[in-house]
C-alpha cells in the first residue's frame, strides 16, 4: 500500500510562508485525485486543497478559508505533492496532512503560526 510523508512544517510569524510536502512510497503518476487536510486542535479535520488531474484539464479546488493564500501542486516525476502556504495566520496553525484514495493517514506535518 502506498504510504505519504509529510513534512516541512514548523513556528512561523504570521504573515510568513512554508511548503509542504508530501512524499509518496510509489508512483503516484496514476492518482487522479490527492489533497491536503488540516486538523486544529479540539476541532475536525477539515479540506484545504485539492488537485484533480482526471478528465479535461483536471481542476483545484480550496477551502474558503485560503483565499488565494495557498497552491497546491504535484511532481509525478518526484512522487511528491506540495502547499505553498503564503500570508500565513495564526488560525491557520493545525497538523497538516496529505490524503489520496486507499492510503492511510500519515503523521502530518506541525504548522504552528505564532509571534
């Protein structure tokens, strides 16, 4: 089964950025659909990016919270799927996870935005 790694989180002040990444055990050239999630504490997970690459041109797709803060993208050739986080807020701090079809969840990544 295919296993995701995320990292390249870490404390940074508001208004900063990070990449994610999430590294994959496998190819993931076939995924037609990954995503990022975010889990604050005391609250559920929830979705901040998705890419979809199937059918025509494919399409992305973010929370209503990212407000054109956040890309997601995807390197087949590296097996990784990234976020760009920009202009980050104190209410964007969570574990951060990636997610494709028939893979269990990973660790996640700490991003915590603090002064």
């Amino acid at each position: 089964q295919l296993q995701l790694v995320e990292s390249g989180g870490g404390l940074v002040r508001p208004g900063g950025s990070l990449r994610l990444s999430c590294a994959a055990s496998g190819s993931i050239s076939s995924i037609v659909y990954m995503a990022w999630y975010r889990q604050a504490p005391g609250k559920q997970r929830e979705l901040v990016a998705s890419i979809h690459t199937g059918g025509s041109g494919g399409s992305i797709n973010y929370g209503n919270f990212v407000k054109g803060r956040f890309t997601i993208s995807r390197d087949n050739a590296k097996k990784t799927l990234y976020l760009q986080m920009n202009s980050l807020k104190p209410e964007d701090t969570a574990v951060y996870y990636c997610y494709a079809p028939s893979t269990n969840w990973g660790q996640g990544t700490q991003v915590t935005v603090s002064s």
